[in-house]
C-alpha cells in the first residue's frame, strides 16, 4: 500500500545538543568544514546513508547515539566551537558593513537556487549561480533577501534506461525533511500571501525560510489546503507545466514574491528592500506588484510609480537567444492581470510588448521595469545589447544600455578540501575579498600541486567507478555481469570532463563527429584519454534525450566503457567530484550562444585547464596560457560543417597539445609544463572567477547607484518621481518634432593630426528647452558606407541667437588619421536618468 503523504520525524534533541540544532538550521554548514566534520561525527555510517543531509540523518539518529553525543566531552567542545563560530559570522561586521551609504536592503529574485543538494531546488547554472551569490553575499555581509518559489519535487531525478534513454523521477520533498522553516506571523498562524487568479479564484502560498549564512531565502510554496486542487499544483515542479502553467508560477514569484518580503521584513522587523535585482525575467512581475503598491498607498499615477520602481530595480538577463526568454500570449496575460484593481491592464502589456502584437514578453518587460540592466559575461553583454537592440531604435548596438558584470563562483562550496587547506595554509582566507591570495600558490611546490592533482583524480575514480556501478544495476543488468566496473577509468589516465545541460548549443555530442577518431584517443597505448560525462535534458526535449542516447549506446561498447562514461542524475553532489578531479574541463558551445558557463571557472580553481570554445567567461579571460581555445568556424553557415570542422580542432588540440603536455614527465614523475599551466591558471584565474567579486562588482557598480536613484525618487512623497514623469511625458510628446535642422563645420587649419574642428548645429526643439536635451557631436572612423565606428563624442553647448533660434557648438579633437566622419544627434537629458538612451529616442542629423 503507497502512502498518502510522508513526513520527516526526528528524535528530539538533548538540551547538550540544542546547539546542533541551530547549526543544521543554517544551511552554512553546507560550504563550512569544520560543521561538515562534526555533522559526519554524529553517525558516519548515517551520515553516507543520507547523502550528507543533516536533517535526514537526525531524523534517523537513534536516541540512544544522541544521549551518548550529550555526554561526550570531546564532541560537545567541538560543537561549541563551531556553535561560536556561527555566530560569529552571523553577527560580526564584514566587508559590506565598511562601506558608506550603502543599501540597507537588497532583494534578490530567482526562479531557482542551488545551494546544496539536499534542497533540490534546481535544475543548471541559473539556480547554482544564484546560490553561489546569495553564498558570496554572506560571506561578504552583503544584506540580501532571496526569493524564489519551493517547488514540491524539485526538478527531477534522472536515471537511463537500458537503451540510454533518460528517464524522469518525481520523488515528492516532504518540507518538513528540507533545511527550511515556515515562517509565522506574529499571532503564531502561518504567515501566507495571496493573489488572485483568473475566474474570481485567489492563490494562497505559505513562505519557508531557508537560513543561507546570513541571507535568508523565502521560499512560496502553493500547496496549502485553502487553495483548489489546480492552485496546489502551481509549485509542482520547477519548469513543469504548459505556458498557463508556467505563467501562474511566475505571477506567484513576483508578485507573490514581494508580498512574502513585506511579511517576513514586518514579522523579523528587516529593513525593506531598497534594490529589487530580477535574475531573469522569470520575476518580472516584481515590480508590478511595487508599482500597485505605490498607487495604492501613495496615490501616485502609474507612469508616477513606474519612474520610483524603475530606478531601484535592477535586471539581469542569461539567456543570449531570443528563444530563451519567456513569452506568454498577451491574452492570457491580460486575463490573469485583470483580477488586480487599480492597475491598468494595457499599460503593463505595453511593458512587454514586442514586435509580435499577440505576445508579451517577460525580458522586455524586465528591461522596461529595470533603469540598470546587465549580462553575465563581457561577450554576452555584447551580444545582449545586439540581441535587444530593438527596443531602443535609432541607437547603435554599443550603446544599448545593457552592461555586463561577469559571474562567478563560490570557492569553499566548488574548491576541493584539500585545494583550499594548501590556499588558506599560505595566503588566509582567498573567499571573502579579491582573492589576491592565490599568488601565493608560487609558495607551493611543483610537487605538492602534483600530489594533489593525482589525488583529486583518484578520489573522482573511486566515485565514478561507484556511479556506473549503481546506474548499470538501475538499467536493469545483473551484478554477475557488473565486473567491469571496478576497473572503469584509470587514476593515472588524462582525465577530461563535460557535464552540464544539454541543449543543442552545447553539442554534448561534438566528440562523437568522428567516432572513430574519438575512440583512438581514449585507446592510445602511450597517451590514452578518459572522458566523464553528464547532464539532464529537459523533460520536453527529446531532442536532447536523443543526444544521450547517442552518447550512453558509444560508451556502452565495451572497447571503450572504461574510458568513456555517462553519469546519470548529474546534480551539486556529482559535480563537485567532477570539478575537484578532472585534469581537463571540455566546454564546446555553438559560439556566442553561451551566456557565461561557470562550470570551467569550477574547475579551474581546483587545477584544472579549460579546452573551450571562446564564449562566455573564457572568451575575456583565456590568455594562452590556462588552457586551450577551441577554434570556431563562425562565418560558416552549413551546421554540420561547422561541426566537422570544430571537432576536427577538438580532436587536433587534444592529440597534439593536451596529451603531450599531460605525459611530459620530468624524472621524479611530474609533468613540469602541466603544472606551470595549473599554477598559472590558478594565480590569474583564481581572483577573477570568485562570487566574491562577482557580488562586489554588483553592489558597487548597481545596487549603490540604484539604492541613490531609489531614494531621490521616494524622497518628499515621491516628489523626483511625479516631476520626472511629467518630464518624461513632455519629452515624448514634443520628440517627433526634434530634429537636427542645419550643421555648419570650420577646420582650423588643414586637416591634420592635432588639428580641431569646429561645429555649429541649429536644432528644432519643438517647445523643449535647451535643458531638456543634450545635443552631441558622434565622430569616428568611417568606413565606404559612412558607418562610423569607434566613436567618440563631445557635448555642444548651446548659444545665443538673435533671431531666437536654438543654436548648439562645440569642437572635435583629430584624434585619428584616416577616413574621419562625424554627425550631430539629440538625446533627452534629466539629472535622473541613468543613460541619455533611457527613453529610447534620438533625433539624428
């Protein structure tokens, strides 16, 4: 008979344990050594059954070992020493605390977090980055609020069956059993939102707490008994459903989102957040909800409340194709729009409208709602800018305001234990700050770099030789006939890794062009290579399943299936060991379709050498010398070519760069090449791919500034907001009459190098004055076309004329020989706009 429902039961803690408690509590011990090694010490055997959950392990734990642990002097010394420990770092100033004028609140919104495996809430990079910044913010003091949705089973759990099909699992997450807490209102009931769904029915979610150090991330979960049974299923799983499906979660997250962060700043008495950062657009109806509250409880007009929640709101987008964003039919849209009063429903489709009349898009509407927008890698704000370009016509793509600030990664929760002793053992602590520590590895000799990397290597054996072991029992074979998997992979052997999502951009199947090929570098009898594998397609993509297939049935053939694997069920635990073990981190996108791809910086800071395509991360951060850089075939339009081609580099680098390098032994054994690569990809990449300085680099270069935009806008009931909106109305209604009327231009001089130009420029401002715009002088090389490029611009200042026409001048520097071009344009300028391209108009002459 199958159960109902499941609970989690724990045996209640002795008072001598109350501490422990605390501890598991915060999902801290997660990152944090020394908490890992006293929850191990509870009950080791325990402790391996349960995949290191702590909650599961306690909710096994006999009472008999709990008493015993109670009466333990040793332990309980332990245990108040990481107790101490804790709440030192909870409550001690770190680096944020020594700024000025910073936001006292930051809100911090994300379809998905991956924190830890034991809270599945996850599905690839998106959620891990999250994670890894809600952990880097805590390490650094930084004062965020996280917000996402619990969904009742996670993503999924995935298996293969016999042939290499993916298989999906739903096991259901009882959120008594999950490091995470509901959270009560003051007269102890749950404290719960509310928002109303289409056909007069209201969605009800309670909020969990999951403690994250100190960065507390609400959690809604939908499945309360006030809600129907349709309403329940709204957080079933993460990216599950059809678009209604999906849209009501997102409803929920933004919407519902904010209101849990009115709740929970009301009950714990938490600053309210200054800065809301939408990390997608999957939360775009964040500011929705700010801009309701502020009609409502200020009277304010909508464009009034758009101007206030704009300027504190801060967008990221990851995705690098058109394809990747979330677009609903506006229909739909507008009717579960209608249900909430006092807004006007046509006013916020215009947010995400695009060029298709029946479609709302949610990245439109997060770069309309945010006054700062990013992407997460130089390459991808590049092609972020072209990729919007649109909704800014009239402006070339460079000037699209759509910046980049490129991620990064935690390194206590991805850097092996080993890996970090030796950093903090010469430098200090490398996780908190820059990470200037690194250059200290120079302490460390070629030798001991050496050791740790065979042992990385060797513990990644063991765990994959256990992985194949338990996936071929899974996929239905014998344990008579499961020898072979305790000799798969080698320790001594070049050890390359690839695991992530399998998309079709990220050509999980690249390798396999050339089968043949593949199979003689695995098999060289002097120089032989051994590949890891893995990653999760998404439920609705046979596409993808097709592609694991194809690679499971080549890993199969028992030639090669101890060299070659698929890992199943590729999750934080799994990666980890991949990270910390692999010799090679293989990276081999379609260009520029990546967005950042945090897994190579992973591996890279536990040794590892990047072989990648140049996308993301790698393309601004690859320098010869921290590994290789797959060449790409980017002006050839035939797919299948362009495959030919790039793997055929793969396989050259491989064979004639890596391996040779890899088994260039000096003669105590150590590949002195290799290891200057490893030293010097961990002193020059070490710094630059910490979360870290990720986080550091957001809050100086937008959660400050919109924290100052935020509060000029709310300053005097609203005062800059009301009169920047008036602005901005008068603007746009005098705009189709702007325009360059006359440029009149002396040199001074010939035309030569050091030489200046003169111009004046007489511009129809039609009702404008002078103040309202900024009229610039756009120069630079000029191409057969007259296209400029490499621009620069001047400000002309406006003149006097008798005849009371508006004059503008100004002169241009010749900076450049060469072809030389230049025109005049007119921007709108206001004190509180963060860029002149803001409203998305230019007149040009």
């Amino acid at each position: 008979m199958k159960a109902l429902r499941r609970l989690t039961i724990r045996a209640a803690l002795p008072a001598e344990l109350a501490k422990l408690g605390e501890i598991v509590e915060n999902l801290r011990w997660s990152w944090h050594p020394d908490s890992l090694d006293l929850l191990e010490s509870v009950d080791p055997d325990l402790w391996q059954q349960s995949g290191h959950d702590p909650n599961r392990m306690l909710g096994e734990v006999s009472a008999e070992r709990l008493g015993q642990l109670s009466r333990e002097r040793k332990f309980l010394r332990r245990l108040e020493d990481v107790h101490d420990d804790l709440t030192d770092y909870l409550t001690q100033p770190r680096w944020y605390q020594q700024l000025a004028d910073s936001p006292s609140s930051i809100a911090y919104f994300s379809p998905e977090f991956g924190i830890t495996e034991v809270l599945p809430q996850y599905s690839g990079g998106l959620g891990i980055l999250a994670g890894d910044h809600l952990k880097a913010a805590s390490d650094l003091g930084v004062p965020i609020i996280g917000v996402g949705l619990l969904y009742g089973a996670g993503y999924f759990r995935q298996s293969l069956s016999r042939d290499g099909w993916q298989l999906e699992h739903y096991p259901p997450l009882d959120p008594q059993g999950l490091p995470i807490q509901a959270l009560h209102a003051a007269d102890g009931s749950p404290s719960r939102v509310a928002l109303p769904l289409p056909d007069s029915r209201t969605l009800h979610a309670q909020i969990w707490v999951a403690k994250v150090g100190r960065v507390p991330l609400l959690l809604l979960d939908s499945d309360v008994e006030e809600n129907d049974n349709a309403a329940r299923q709204i957080t079933d799983r993460l990216y599950g459903g059809g678009a209604e499906h999906r849209l009501e979660q997102e409803l929920l997250l933004g919407i519902g989102g904010v209101r849990a962060i009115r709740a929970y700043c009301e009950v714990t008495g938490t600053p309210a957040p200054q800065v809301f950062h939408t990390n997608e657009g999957h939360a775009g109806f964040l500011g929705i909800e700010r801009i309701r509250e502020i009609v409502d409880g200020y009277q304010l007009t909508f464009d009034e409340a758009l101007q206030a929640v704009r300027a504190g709101t801060v967008f990221t987008t990851h995705t690098p194709v058109p394809a990747g964003i979330d677009r609903f039919s506006r229909d739909l849209v507008a009717r579960h729009l209608a249900g909430m009063p006092g807004l006007p429903t046509e006013r916020i489709l215009e947010l995400g409208a695009e060029e298709d009349p029946t479609i709302f898009n949610m990245a439109h509407m997060g770069l309309r709602l945010g006054q700062r927008a990013n992407g997460v890698s130089r390459l991808h704000g590049e092609v972020s800018r072209e990729m919007f370009a649109g909704l800014w016509p009239g402006f070339d793509s460079a000037e699209v305001p759509i910046g980049s600030i490129t991620n990064g990664v935690h390194a206590p929760t991805w850097m092996a234990r080993e890996a970090l002793e030796i950093a903090e053992r010469e430098a200090g602590s490398i996780a908190v700050g820059q990470g200037d520590g690194f250059q200290a590895v120079d302490q460390v000799s070629d030798g001991e770099l050496w050791r740790l990397r065979n042992e990385l290597r060797e513990r990644l054996v063991d765990e994959v030789r256990r992985r194949v072991h338990n996936s071929s029992l899974q996929r239905g074979m014998s344990e008579a006939e499961l020898g072979w998997t305790a000799s798969v992979f080698d320790p001594d052997v070049l050890t390359i890794g690839f695991a992530r999502r399998v998309p079709s951009y990220k050509r999980l199947t690249l390798m396999l062009r050339d089968p043949d090929r593949l199979r003689a570098l695995l098999l060289d009898p002097e120089r032989p290579v051994q590949i890891v594998i893995a990653g999760k397609s998404h439920p609705a993509d046979d596409g993808g399943k097709q592609l694991i297939a194809q690679m499971v049935r080549f890993a199969d053939d028992p030639a090669v299936r101890h060299r070659i694997t698929f890992l199943p069920d590729y999750d934080i635990g799994m990666a980890r060991y991949l990270y910390w073990g692999v010799d090679v981190w293989l990276n081999n996108p379609l260009r520029p379709l990546e967005a950042c791809g945090t897994s190579g910086m992973k591996a890279a800071l536990n040794g590892a050498l990047n072989l990648s395509i140049r996308d993301g991360w790698w393309d601004e951060w690859f320098d010869g010398e921290n590994g290789w850089a797959i060449p790409t075939a980017d002006g050839v339009s035939d797919p299948d070519r362009r495959d030919d081609i790039e793997a055929g580099a793969l396989y050259d680098l491989v064979e004639k760069s890596v391996a040779p390098r890899f088994y260039d032994r000096d003669s105590s054994g150590v590949p002195t090449r290799w290891v200057q690569m490893v030293r010097h990809t961990l002193k020059s990449l070490g710094p630059k791919v910490l979360a870290s300085r990720m986080v550091t680099d957001y809050v100086q270069q937008l959660y400050a500034p919109a924290a100052v935009s935020s509060a000029q806008m709310v300053a005097d009931h609203f005062a800059a907001a009301r009169e920047l909106a008036a602005w901005r109305r008068k603007v746009l209604d005098a705009w189709p009459g702007v325009r360059v009327l006359y440029v009149d231009s002396q040199l001074d001089g010939d035309a030569q190098l050091g030489g200046r130009l003169t111009l004046r420029a007489e511009v129809a401002l039609n009702g404008l004055s002078s103040e309202d715009v900024e009229v610039q002088a756009v120069y630079g090389a000029a191409d057969t076309d007259d296209r400029l490029s490499d621009i620069s611009t001047v400000r002309l200042k406006p003149i006097e004329h008798p005849d009371g026409t508006c004059w503008f001048e100004g002169e241009l520097p010749l900076e450049r020989t060469g072809a030389f071009g230049y025109t005049v344009r007119v921007l709108p300028s206001h004190a509180n706009l963060a860029t002149p391209a803001e409203l998305a108009v230019v007149a040009v002459a």
